[in-house]
C-alpha cells in the first residue's frame, strides 16, 4: 500500500511518529517518508537513529500545524498524510487551553485545507478516547477534530481526498501515562493511586501503528475505527509493575474519568462490528453503507451497546501486561 508513495506524518517525533516511522521503513519501500515536526533537536536525534545512508527515503520537514502556509509547503507532492501532532497533556490543556485549540482543532483545519488543495488521496488522524463524552478540554478539541475529518470527505470535491479517524486507548509506555509514572515511583515504595475502581484501555505502540495501517487500507472516507483493546483495573496495573510497593489513595484529578469511553450509547447507533474492530460510519457519506457492511462481514451495533473499559469483554492479566512492559526500553521486570 505504502510501496513507492511519498508519505508524510505530522508529529512524526512523537512516541507514536517513533514507531511508525520504524514499521514503514521496515516493512514498505515508500519513495518519501517525510517527518514533519516543530522540536529540530528530535529531529537530530531521529535523524541519528535512522541514519540518511541506510534510510534515503526520510526528510525531515521543521513545521508548526498551525502554520497553514508551511503545511501547504509541506504536503506538496505528498500521497498519504497520518496526523499524529497535539496537544495531548490533559494538566496543560485545562491551563492553557487557547493553545490546545490553535494546535488541536485549528491545526487539523490546516491539514484538512493543505490535504485537499495538494491533492493528497488518504488522511488518517489520530484520535483518543478522551473524545468521547468529553469533560476535559483535551479530550473536547480532539472531538472537535474528529468532526472536522469525518466531514471533510464532503468538501474535498473534485479532488478526491479522503479522510478517516482512528481512535484508541492508553499507550503502554507512552510519554505522560501512568506506566512510567508507576516505575519511576516504585523506587519510592508507594504508587499513587487516584480511584482503586478506575479502569482503561491499554493498547502497545506496535499494536497501535499496525491499527493505523489497517485502517488506511480499509478506509473510505469519514470513518472513526476503534479496536478491540483490553482494560486493565489500575490496581492490578499496579500489582503488575511494584508488586512490593503500598498504594496511596491520591483522589481523581479535574479532567479524569473513572472509566473511559470509546464508543458511547448516541455513537453506537450507526457503528458497525467487526471481529477485532469497530467503524462509526459517518453521518454524511457519498458511500453506500449497506454494501459496506456486508462487504466487510461486520454487523450493527444493538440498540443501548456502549464500549466502555469498565463493562469490555476483554482484560488484561497481570502476566499479559508484564509481557507487554517486557518489550519497553529500560524496563528491568519486576
């Protein structure tokens, strides 16, 4: 799918943007695969753990997405655009939270406008499932953003470009989740602890990059694809990385939900099931949903069906996560 075609994936120095970058280049031989960042010292650092020699595919393109002007620059020639760039700190969003728009929902206007005027033909974006039933504003511009893509299809015209959202998730290991949070403070002997009820979704890096791949080739446009991950309780996520640690009840923070959701009840109603996905079909499409259905071997979700971590089918095991932490950089097992 990716053979011979120019790519391009904003935020690319993200743990995300990491790993994608490393699947592509192992698995596909794109004529371009172009990181486009606004941090020049990862790009260095990037540039030195895929090295212009073994990689002559890569460029490295220094931009701001709510620079619209750079993106158009950017996107010039481009085939396929994944868009991983946000603000995605929930603390810092709440306090600045004209920053988290500039960059969250006005910077995925500027790549929907720089898409479909360069004749890019698929846009996938990144999504979380803060972004449903929203009360935070992270999660509120992330949903924001989603409308703006899956409505995007409706606009683009003659040109042809087509747009998608994945949603999923906490990354094992990710930047800002409580995973590292846990090995830092297993040191101390005691883990935080904000609510021993709370639940999430747990997905690895490699699992959410294969996802994103998957996604790209079954698109049609206005699509949002969520997996099926497995939820954790966070005292066994506790139990799984400090066994001799004690737990400090700390209370939710403002922004925090007890359980997250990734398709709520409202949704549900036109999504359709697969056997290890879902698709919320979009209102609007130029598409005919019935064959999409039924091409894909999936069915709609029954009536009140809402996918949420705390009621999901599939859990996660001490053993299962410890495996999972067992592939994270500088994790010593417990």
């Amino acid at each position: 799918m990716l053979n011979e075609k120019v790519v391009l994936v904003t935020g690319g120095t993200g743990s995300f943007g990491q790993q994608f970058v490393a699947t592509v280049l192992k698995r596909y031989t794109p004529r371009k695969l172009i990181i486009f960042s606004r941090d020049e010292w990862k790009q260095l650092a990037m540039s030195q753990r895929f090295p212009k020699q073994q990689y002559p595919c890569l460029r490295y393109f220094l931009g701001d997405v709510r620079d619209r002007d750079r993106l158009y620059r950017a996107f010039d020639g481009v085939d396929i655009v994944v868009h991983a760039a946000a603000l995605k700190q929930i603390p810092s969003c709440e306090y600045n939270p004209l920053e988290a728009i500039k960059t969250n929902v006005l910077g995925a206007a500027n790549v929907i406008d720089a898409a479909i005027d360069r004749n890019v033909s698929r846009v996938i974006a990144l999504s979380t499932d803060k972004a449903a039933n929203p009360i935070n504003l992270y999660g509120a511009t992330k949903l924001c953003a989603d409308k703006l893509f899956t409505v995007a299809n409706n606009y683009a015209g003659t040109h042809g470009t087509r747009f998608s959202v994945v949603r999923y998730g906490n990354v094992v290991g990710s930047r800002g989740s409580v995973i590292p949070l846990f090995l830092k403070m297993r040191e101390r002997g005691v883990l935080p602890i904000t609510d021993p009820r709370m639940t999430r979704f747990w997905i690895t890096l490699p699992q959410g990059v294969d996802f994103v791949l998957k996604s790209l080739a079954r698109m049609r446009g206005g699509e949002i694809f969520v997996p099926k991950i497995p939820s954790m309780n966070i005292m066994d996520l506790a139990r799984a990385i400090a066994p001799e640690c004690r737990t400090e009840i700390v209370g939710i923070r403002p922004g925090e939900k007890l359980h997250e959701v990734m398709i709520p009840e409202d949704e549900a109603r036109h999504t359709v099931e697969y056997e290890d996905y879902f698709a919320i079909l979009p209102p609007f499409h130029d598409w005919d949903a019935t064959s999409y259905i039924q091409q894909n071997g999936g069915r709609l979700c029954p009536e009140g069906f809402r996918y949420s971590s705390d009621t999901n089918t599939r859990w996660l095991s001490v053993e299962e996560l410890r495996a999972m932490l067992s592939t994270l950089e500088g994790y010593d097992g417990v």
